[in-house]
C-alpha cells in the first residue's frame, strides 16, 4: 500500500520586535517553526508555520545585554576569534540576532536548516506577507 505525501497547511505568524524581549520572542518563533502547537505534530516532520519579523531594528533585551552580552566567532585558525558586542550588533545587522537566536532554540538535527527558512525578517513594517495570525 503506498501512501502519498500528506499537504501540510502552513500559516503566516506576525512578531513585532518592538513589542517583545528577544529571548521570549525567540521561544515562541522556535515553536510556531517546529509545528509544536499543531494538532498532528510529528517530531520527525517538518511541519511547522511561517513567522514574519518586523521591526527588529527596534530590538528589545532586559537588563545590561546591549553593553554586556557578546557574539564570538572562531575561524579555526590561531588568533581568529572575532568578538561583537549586541549593541554593536544590532547597529550593523539586526536581523542576525534573532536569527541567532532562534537558531540556537531549534532542535539540532537535519530539519533545523529547513525552519530556519521559514523565518523572515524585516527591519521595519514594510513586508509582503498576507498574514493570518497577529502576536
């Protein structure tokens, strides 16, 4: 008996980073990417919805994160740690911090990459996106 590919029905999630601190922005775009709040959720598919970001150049973080908290990136080679503080981060590409850290709230196994396309970031209010659900 062969079974064909179920369709899965994928809506579009709006986050307003103006609104929200990060981390708990971060939690709940992780949830919404794995498919957690849905009915038929299989660990092992990728059946997760779509999360539209806007207005991450507004970022928000608690506590002393913009001047304390800071990125490292190591090449491999001898000296090559690269270090960037959030505040500095957020002037340069503010979209990369919530990548990051949605990123590292994913499971980590071979779906992960599949999500993290799923997620779109905007710096302002300006996006494309027809979206069905408001948070």
């Amino acid at each position: 008996m062969n079974k064909g590919k179920q369709t899965i029905q994928r809506k579009y999630h709006l986050f307003d980073a103006e609104s929200m601190i990060l981390g708990r922005m971060a939690t709940e775009i992780a949830l919404i990417l794995r498919g957690k709040g849905k009915i038929g959720f299989t660990p092992n598919i990728d059946a997760g919805d779509f999360v539209v970001v806007i207005n991450s150049d507004k970022l928000r973080v608690t506590g002393n994160k913009m001047d304390g908290k800071i990125y490292n990136h190591y090449s491999g080679y001898p000296g090559g740690v690269t270090s960037i503080k959030l505040k500095d981060q957020v002037t340069k590409d503010s979209r990369k911090v919530i990548e990051n850290a949605v990123y590292g709230m994913l499971c980590k196994n071979k779906l992960r990459d599949k999500m993290m396309t799923r997620l779109l970031i905007y710096t302002d209010t300006q996006h494309k996106h027809k979206i069905e659900i408001t948070h």
